[in-house]
C-alpha cells in the first residue's frame, strides 16, 4: 500500500536530497524531462516518473527500476527542467544509494551495464589507464557474448584504431591506494 | 609563444590518436606549446560516476593536484568527456572545501589541492583563446565548398552551470571555426543529442538508434561530413556508421571530422600528416567537394551567423 507522507518522514525523499543537492520536491510533473530523455523509452519508469516516485517515497520500486541505469548523464533534461532541477544528480543519487545498499536489478541488460563499468575500473586500478582492447575482451567473456563487435575488430585492429597494449603509470601504487581510501570512505558514510 | 597544460585522456593513444596529433599540428602553426601533466591517470569517465561517488571525484582530483605543479595558469583537455569529469570536480570542490578536503585525501600523497588552474576544452581554447580572427589568419588552403554538420554532443556545452560555454541547446562555437576556415555549417539540428557515449559497448542497441537519428539529421541538413571534438562522438558516429547503414537500410557515407583535423587541414599541413587512413568511413569523397563553388553555400551561411545573433540577444 501506498502512503503519502504522513505517516512521518520521508527518510527516502531525504536521502536522495542530500546525495543529489537538489529538492526533488520542487518537480512540478510537467514530463518535459520525459520529451527530452532520448533513453526515456528503455525505461522501466521514465524520469518524470521516479521524481514522483522519490515524492512518494518509493524506495524500494525506484532502486530496482532500470531507469538510473540507462540514464546517461547528458545532462538535455535538466538543461530544459523548467524547475531547474538537477534531474542526472537525482538519478545518480538513487543508483548510488541502490548500490550501497544492495538493491540488484537483475534484468540482463542492467547486469551487462553494470558490468561494463565494473570492468572499466578494474582497468583504471591495474593500469591507471584505460585498456580498451582488454575491456573489450573482458566484457566479452564475462556477458558470455564472445562474438560481440568482433566483426569491427580487422578493421579497427589495422588501421590501429584499437592499440594492443596501454603504457600503464609509472607510479600505478598512487592509484591502487587512492582506490584503497576510497573504499573505506566509502564504507564509513 | 603560449604555454598550456595538456591532458590528453586515454583515447588519445588509442581511439582517437587522429584528434592528439592534429592538434599538436595546429597549436604548433598557432604557437603554443602543451605541457602533458606528469604520469597523468585515467580521468575515470564514464564509468566511476556511475558507480561510486568517491572514485568520480578522486580520479579527476588526482590530475588536478599534479596540473598545479606547473606553471600554466589553463590546462586544456581534449576527450570531451574527461573535460566534463575534471570540470565537475573543479566546480564542485569549489563549492564545497568540506568535500575537496575529503576527496584530497584519497591523494594526498600527489599534493594538496587548490583550484588554482582552470580548465577548458579544446573547442573552448580555440574559441575563446585563439580566437576566430587568428584562426583564419592561418588559414593557407580554405575549405570552400566543404558542407560540414558540427556536431558538438552532451558534454562539451552542458550541464551550463559546469561548462559556462556556449549555448546547452544550439551552440556555434564549432560552426564558426568552421566558416574561419572557409567551409559552410549547415544549419544542423541534432548538435546537442546525445549519440549513445558510454552505451558503445554495453548497450550497443541504443547507440545504433541514436547516433543513427544524428546521422539522418546530418545528412538532411546538406552536409558532405560531420565534425566533431569528441572521441566517444567520433567512434559511435565513424566506426558503428556501417552497422547503423545495415540496420536502417540507408546509406550515408558520412566521414566524421575532428575539428582539429579541418584546422590542420586548412593551415596546409599536407594529407598524409591527418591520419584520414584511422577512419572507418572514407574522408575522400566529401573532401572531393572543397573548391567546388555551392550557390546555396551563401544561404546556409546567413543561417547560422542569424542564430548567433538571435542567441546574442537571448
């Protein structure tokens, strides 16, 4: 059952407030965020919808929809939110919160999202930069999609587009501990 | 002789190694020499923001700290996404000391960070730094006849309140630079969309159905090519074009420019130099159009330079 605000706080509303700066209260539903979102279709509830959806404290519903996963962060939706509202920090609010708390969207194509970005920062931590040619490789291998883009790969591989190595840092420790740091920050909030 | 501080982002050795090394050529004939910041890492975009809010931060924070350990007052960042990551950072520790006291001291063996050197992107350099006047000053082989679609992307203009460059919906920037070198801009509707980005390989559906609405728009709007100042814009455009082609069932044949490479272009630096060969789509056809005289190229002109006076009022 749905319940509106009184019976108490809306800790959920205040949370994403806080992670975000911005006052999701302030959303007025006018979905012109919904025209502008070239995602919006992909989502399970686009965006005009989780702002109602943090209104009403929802928690649960918004961390599990998709939405905060094919947000792309380009930022056309708060460029033209008539209540300037900070629409892309809002959902990253909620997708931080969602992975903070172990909320896990199982849908196959959120895993494979996620999964690209857990590889890209394997990457950064091992080498301090980005190795496309192994990112690729490895999200490959791990969505079980071996063949993926490998039409592209001649081409690309030959006219050197892809390189096969990276020059990784030379101080690559300052990135494994700031990687370190960062986790246990991370685990303090 | 210039000096500024350059962060060329991990693409610039791989993906987009064209976008690098034209714009060495043309800072060398505009005078300024770049600094690469020392052992320089991975800005951390696109995916560290998505993930955790610490590493979005800690990552750009990193480069910020070593940039301040020369002298240069700018630094300039050529992949338009690391441009965005580092400003963000910037603009938001800031704002916050709270925060960029705690963000250093995931770095703090680097040194300590101050905010003291701005950063812009290339597009932003040339534009406000070079300016257009010296720009066409160097200009030995115009680009006459050459239709170009200037296609800026998401992150090189918003959100505003980060970049504070140009306009979020119709920037013209890109286009102007453009007609200093002597091509035409095609009055281009898609320039802001975004074309997919970090969706590349994850979510490659997505990709092929928005970068194929920019493709179809470009191509509506007259262009032989399209010019861009992102490597992410660059390979979703260039290298999934021939699969966008397939699944549409048109066929565009639309090279995507750099500006740079324009630039390098039109100061006379001789082909071979441009590394055109990188591209997916071949470059030859539509350059095959410059010297040719359009008669409609002077009413596209008027166009643009009328929705930069509009946006001058605005």
């Amino acid at each position: 059952m749905i319940t509106l605000g009184t019976q108490g706080k809306n800790t959920f509303l205040e949370a994403v407030n806080e992670k975000s700066g911005a006052n999701v209260l302030e959303c007025y539903q006018c979905g012109k965020c919904v025209g502008t979102c070239p995602v919006s279709q992909y989502m399970d509830f686009p965006p005009r919808e989780i702002m109602q959806m943090i209104k009403l404290g929802l928690k649960n519903e918004s961390y599990m929809a998709n939405s905060h996963w094919f947000c792309l962060t380009c930022s056309a939706c708060s460029g033209r939110c008539p209540r300037e509202i900070d629409i892309p920090a809002v959902m990253e609010a909620v997708r931080h919160l969602a992975i903070e708390e172990n909320y896990l969207n199982t849908s196959t194509k959120v895993k494979e999202i996620r999964k690209f970005h857990e590889i890209f920062l394997s990457m950064i931590k091992r080498y301090g930069r980005n190795y496309e040619l192994r990112m690729m490789a490895e999200f490959n291998i791990r969505t079980r999609n071996l063949f993926k883009d490998m039409h592209l790969a001649p081409k690309a591989l030959l006219k050197g587009k892809i390189p096969l190595g990276v020059k990784p840092l030379k101080s690559a420790k300052a990135i494994r501990r700031m990687y370190a740091i960062a986790e246990k920050l991370e685990k303090k909030k | 002789m210039k000096k500024l501080t350059y962060f060329p982002g991990c693409s610039a050795h791989g993906t987009s190694e064209e976008f690098d090394s034209t714009l060495k050529l043309v800072l060398k004939t505009l005078d300024v020499v770049l600094e690469d910041i020392p052992d320089w890492n991975c800005c951390g975009a696109t995916s560290a923001h998505v993930m955790t809010e610490n590493l979005a931060y800690a990552l750009p924070m990193r480069n910020l700290v070593l940039a301040e350990k020369l002298e240069n007052t700018t630094m300039g960042i050529a992949c338009a996404s690391c441009y965005q990551r580092m400003k963000v950072t910037k603009v938001h520790m800031d704002e916050n000391p709270e925060l960029a006291k705690r963000i250093n001291s995931t770095v703090v063996e680097d040194g300590t960070y101050h905010g003291s050197v701005e950063i812009k992107s290339m597009l932003q350099y040339a534009y406000e730094d070079i300016g257009l006047e010296t720009i066409k000053s160097k200009v030995t082989k115009p680009l006459t006849g050459l239709k170009v679609a200037c296609y800026y992307g998401c992150l090189l203009t918003r959100p505003k309140n980060i970049t504070h460059f140009d306009s979020p919906e119709y920037p013209v920037s890109m286009d102007q630079i453009c007609e200093a070198l002597g091509a035409t801009a095609t009055d281009f509707d898609f320039k802001t969309e975004c074309c997919g980005a970090s969706f590349s390989i994850s979510n490659t559906e997505v990709v092929e159905s928005l970068s194929g609405k920019i493709l179809e728009m470009a191509k509506e709007s007259g262009a032989h090519a399209i010019v861009v100042a992102c490597p992410l814009c660059q390979s979703n455009l260039d290298m999934r074009q021939p699969d966008i082609e397939k699944l549409q069932g048109v066929k565009y044949g639309i090279p995507v420019f750099y500006f740079t490479q324009l630039m390098a272009l039109a100061f006379g630096y001789p082909i071979d130099q441009l590394k055109f060969p990188k591209h997916i789509i071949p470059v030859e056809g539509a350059l095959a159009n410059i010297g040719k005289v359009d008669p409609s190229a002077e009413k596209t002109k008027k166009t643009t330079k009328a929705v930069k006076a509009e946006s001058e009022v605005q």
